[in-house]
C-alpha cells in the first residue's frame, strides 16, 4: 500500500510543479519542424526506465504526473502548426 501512496504523492507534486513551471519558465526544445513537450521527454524517460527495470514508485508517479499535465493542454503536438 505505501508504494501506492508514494506513486499518488509523486504524481500530484509532479503535476503541479510542471504546471507551475510550464507557466512560468519560458523555456523551449523545438526547431522549426518539431516541438519536444515535456510530456513526450517524460514518456522518452518512462520508456528508458522500462528498459533499465527502474521500479521506484515515486520516480513513476512524478514521470506519470509531467505526463499528464502536458497531455492536458490544447497543443501537444509534436510536430509545430505553420
């Protein structure tokens, strides 16, 4: 049970941490053709993760949490619009 609780804390700090500074910070990884989110960074992240057998709980939940607060916003594109 106490995994489970770690992934939930991890994971509503995670989102809003992202969101704090998703609003706050002007930072951006694109170019003219491609727009790296942090959502996509997060998954890229999750995916090595799976491949190392990571299984700490709260490194999933805080992965799980910039995920989904990128995946919330209208543009999560990764390809930028003209």
């Amino acid at each position: 049970m106490i995994d489970l609780g770690w992934y939930s804390v991890a994971m509503v700090a995670s989102f809003a941490g992202a969101r704090w500074v998703t609003e706050n910070v002007k930072f951006h990884l694109r170019n003219q053709r491609f727009w790296l989110h942090h959502w996509f960074l997060a998954f890229l992240t999750m995916s090595v993760l799976i491949a190392m057998d990571v299984q700490q709980p709260w490194i999933w939940g805080a992965l799980t949490g910039v995920a989904l607060e990128g995946l919330r916003r209208d543009q999560w594109s990764l390809f930028r619009q003209q």
